[in-house]
C-alpha cells in the first residue's frame, strides 16, 4: 500500500530530471490542438527557463512566462 504525503511540496521544474524548485511559469499552447484560450503550464527554475522557452518559442507554443505565484498553503 503507498501512503500519501499529507505535507504540501513546492512546485517543481518541468525540465526533465530537474528536481529545483520552479520560478517561472511558461503558459503555452498547441494551436492544432487547443483552443485559443487554453493554456497549459510548464514550471521552470532560473537554470531552465531559456531552455524551455526557446523549445517551445521555436513551436510557435510559448504565449507568455510569469513568476510562479506562492501557493497560499505553502509557508515558503
């Protein structure tokens, strides 16, 4: 049986193997999949963010990169 953390995590980045905390959040979407107003999110430290971006920059994917904002049940 696999027992559930009760303890909230901070956000971690999405680059793979990354295991940092994340700071940006890259809101991006598929135009030939997703409506115009969907976003979905990828979370980035400082060390990925440019990679990430540019991977998704280079899609035509990325629609804009904002801080990730503190989750209010986080004590960070």
């Amino acid at each position: 049986m696999t027992e559930i953390s009760a303890e909230p995590t901070a956000p971690i980045c999405s680059a793979r193997g990354c295991r940092s905390a994340a700071i940006w959040a890259l809101r991006w979407n598929n135009p030939r999949l997703h409506t115009p107003e969907r976003r979905k999110t990828w979370l980035a430290c400082a060390e990925h963010r440019q990679s990430l971006g540019d991977f998704l920059g280079a899609r035509g994917f990325l629609r804009d990169v904002a801080p990730v904002d503190p989750s209010p049940t986080l004590d960070v």
